[in-house]
C-alpha cells in the first residue's frame, strides 16, 4: 500500500474538480485529483458550450482566460423559434451582460494543460475507488492504479466525480434526500465543421419535438433534436439528422444550415436531479455528482463553478483562518442556487418540448407562454437574467 499525503482529495478530473483543484493550489493549499478515465477520454467528451460569468470568472482568476478570449465567441442574445416566429432575447440590452461560447472541452483542455506546472497533480486512470472515515476529520480514499493499491489520507475529500460516481452513495441514506425527475425522451447531438446557420443560438419548439442550434465558433456548429428514449443511433444517419433539423428549426434558419459529416453524434437522456445535502463530514459532492439539469438552460457545467466558487472560498478561509462555519454553511449557500438554476432549466424544458402524454391544453399553454414572453418585456427579462447567470 502505497500512503499519500494531501489537504484535499479530488475525486474526478471533469470540470469540477479543475477547477476546485487549481483555485486550491492558487491558494497553497495541497490537493490531489485521481480520475477513473485516460486523459484522452476526458479530453474528448463533447458536453456543454454556453459559459456563464461565473465561470469565466474563474478562468479569469486562474489567468487561464487567455484561449477563450482568442477563440471563444461573447453572444448577447439568443433567440426562441416557435413554428415560423423568431423570438430574440436581448440578454445583452436587458441586462448587460453577456454569455461566452467555448465548448467544454477546451476549458478542460485549458485547465488540464497547466495543471503539471502549478503544482496540480492528477492520476489518471484510478480504479476501484473506495472513501472512508468521512464522517471524521481524518478521511482518507484508497484506489488502485497498474495493480497496486494506494491510500490518500487527506483533511477533506471533494466528490466531483459526476452523476455516476462513488462519493454521492457514500452518504448514508438515513441523511440523503435525493428528488429527481425524468423526461421521456433525450437530445440527439451532431457535432460537424460547418459555419452555424445563426450568429445566436436557436431553441425550436416544433410539432415533431424541440431542436437547438448551438455552435463551439465560427466554422464549427452543434446540434441537438428531441428523439426518444428508444431512438439508436443507426436510425439516424447524417442526411436525415440534417432533414429533421431543417424542419424543425424553420425556414430562415433552414435557408442558412450548412451541411456536413458528423465528428460525433450521441444521444443523452434528459433529468433533474438534486441530492441534498452537499456535505456530509467532511465529504463535499460538488457540481453532477450532486445534482443534474436538463441541457435546455445551458447551467450543468454552469451549477460546477458556482459549487466550486462557493467551495474554494470556505476551504480557503478554513485552512487560512481556521473558519469552520464556511464549511459548514456550503451545502445551504450551493443549493440555494442549484434550486434557481433546477426551476430554469425545467420550466424552459417544459416549455420548447413536445411531451408525448401532452394535450391540446398543454399545447395552448406552450403557445400562450411564448406569445406572452415576444410580448413582454418583463417576461424576456426573466428569461434573460437566469440564461445570463443569477449572481452568486
Ligand atoms: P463530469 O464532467 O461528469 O466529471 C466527473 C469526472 O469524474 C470521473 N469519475 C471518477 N473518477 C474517479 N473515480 C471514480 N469512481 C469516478 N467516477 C467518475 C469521470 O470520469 C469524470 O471525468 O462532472 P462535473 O465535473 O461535475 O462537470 C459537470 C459537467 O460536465 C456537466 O454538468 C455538463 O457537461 C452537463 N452536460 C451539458 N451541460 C450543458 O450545460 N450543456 C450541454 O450541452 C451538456 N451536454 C452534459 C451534456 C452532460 C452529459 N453527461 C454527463 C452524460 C452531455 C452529456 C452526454
Ligand atoms: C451546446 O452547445 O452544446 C449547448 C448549448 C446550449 C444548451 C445546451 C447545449 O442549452
């Protein structure tokens, strides 16, 4: 058994623990992040593409915004599509502020690329993961990598390993209380080197289900339709993904869609999720490991730097000064926002889906909600506050 010795283990090398692991080591304090898959696994997952301030924010305070400013694209509005109207947000006008485009995969490429030279360590392609001793102030999590079994005995442990990890069942049951929702159905994603069809990003509520035009920059764009759960893949070649796509998006949007073969396509399905509470002991569940949104908000990757915002600071002031209470109050101050973000995510989901139990009632909601919202300002202002990002 091989002992190493850290302030705080981190289990998980998503987006989450970067960033918690890099704002620690900022602060001189030790951290060790162990993650399940190879770097290059991690590397080429293509998951969320809206940044909000807050975690550009910390790329900035990372002084590892440098990229993202060069190649990432600031949009101040977005626009819903419903059947042949376009409703544009003025998120900019209405709040001024703005969202920043750069995919996922590059704020991880960015965090991973300076982790050697800060002093972050990360151990790639861990095993059998087991925590223990959480309840006490002494917790250690052991794991095996090439056979051999390792023991890291650290202050805290920091659970950023994500919806599926190991850290969340950990938490007795006599404690958790999970709620969760699942939608029927999932988005189906293409990935494809062509220029987007819109500057903005296009949320499409459309008879044959939603669809969103999303883009990483100027020559790359993403896709997403609304299929269901026992849609596979091989039923949707390229041309016909493009065809739904085109429908479902409108003509304006479709006159301006390029073409182009898949780098990658998946379907994901679609929940809500919060576990409650964030800590127990001294384990933090931060970012997916603790709670899911529906990718319609664009808050999943969003939710993991507030997390860590709010997590890195109590850690900070309790290795600094001893603070105990800020430790104890992440759980309440995270999930107060968690919940904004939850009611976001769902309410737009709700409204730009087609639910297949749904009736015309239903429908008359949906279609008396966005006549409302191209009519309102205050309603737009809704929209765009929580799209833009609450404060933390
Ligand atoms: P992540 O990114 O899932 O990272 C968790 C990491 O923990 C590792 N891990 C373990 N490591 C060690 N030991 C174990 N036992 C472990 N078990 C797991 C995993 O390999 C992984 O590297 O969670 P994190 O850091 O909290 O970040 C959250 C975001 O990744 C997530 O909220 C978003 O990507 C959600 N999401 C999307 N959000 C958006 O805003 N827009 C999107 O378009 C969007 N698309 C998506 C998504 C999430 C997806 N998932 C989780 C399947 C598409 C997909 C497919
Ligand atoms: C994406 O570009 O992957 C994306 C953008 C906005 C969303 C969801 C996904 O709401």
């Amino acid at each position: 058994m091989t002992v190493h010795k850290t302030q705080v283990a981190i289990i998980g090398s998503g987006p989450a623990g970067l960033m918690l692991g890099h704002l620690l080591r900022q602060a001189g304090i030790d951290a060790i992040i162990i993650e399940r898959q190879n770097e290059a696994h991690v590397l080429s997952r293509i998951r969320a593409g809206v940044l909000e301030t807050v975690t550009t924010d910390i790329l900035e305070r990372l002084d590892l915004a440098g990229r993202m400013h060069a190649e990432g694209l600031p949009h101040g509005g977005v626009k819903l599509a419903d059947g042949e109207r376009l409703i544009r947000i003025d998120i900019e006008g209405l709040t001024g502020r703005t969202v920043m485009v750069y995919g996922q995969t590059e704020v991880t490429r960015d965090l991973i690329d300076a982790a050697p030279g800060r002093g972050l360590e990360i151990i790639w392609e861990v095993e059998d993961v087991g925590l223990h001793d959480i309840e006490g102030d002494a917790p250690s999590v052991t794991y095996t990598r090439d056979g051999v079994e390792h023991r890291i005995e650290a202050r805290f442990v920091a659970g950023c390993d994500g919806f599926h990890g190991v850290s969340r069942p950990t938490i007795p049951a006599a404690v958790a209380r999970p709620h969760e929702k699942v939608y029927p159905f999932g988005w189906l994603g293409i990935l494809a080197d062509v220029p987007p069809c819109n500057e903005e990003l296009i949320y499409a509520n459309h008879a044959n289900g939603f669809a969103l035009a999303s883009q990483r920059s100027l020559t790359r764009s993403r896709y997403y339709i609304q299929v269901p759960l026992t849609e596979k893949l091989e039923d949707w070649p390229d041309d016909r993904l493009w065809d739904e796509l085109a429908l479902r998006l409108g003509p304006d949007a479709a006159a301006h869609i390029t073409r182009g073969p898949a780098l990658e396509k998946s379907i994901a399905p679609l929940r809500s999720f919060v576990f409650e509470p964030m800590r127990h002991g001294s384990l933090f569940l931060v970012g997916d490991a603790a709670h899911i949104v529906p990718p319609t908000g664009a808050k999943g990757l969003n939710l993991a730097a507030s997390d860590v915002a709010y997590l890195s600071q109590a850690l900070i002031a309790f290795f600094a000064e001893n603070d105990h209470d800020a430790v104890a109050g992440y759980s309440d101050k995270a999930l107060a926002r968690v919940w904004k973000a939850e009611r976001f995510s769902w309410s737009l989901t709700m409204l730009m889906h087609r639910f297949p139990d749904d009736g015309p009632f239903e429908r008359r909601m949906q279609v008396a909600e966005l006549d409302y919202i191209a009519s309102s300002e205050a309603a737009q202002m809704e929209i765009a506050e929580n799209y833009v990002g609450l404060p933390l």
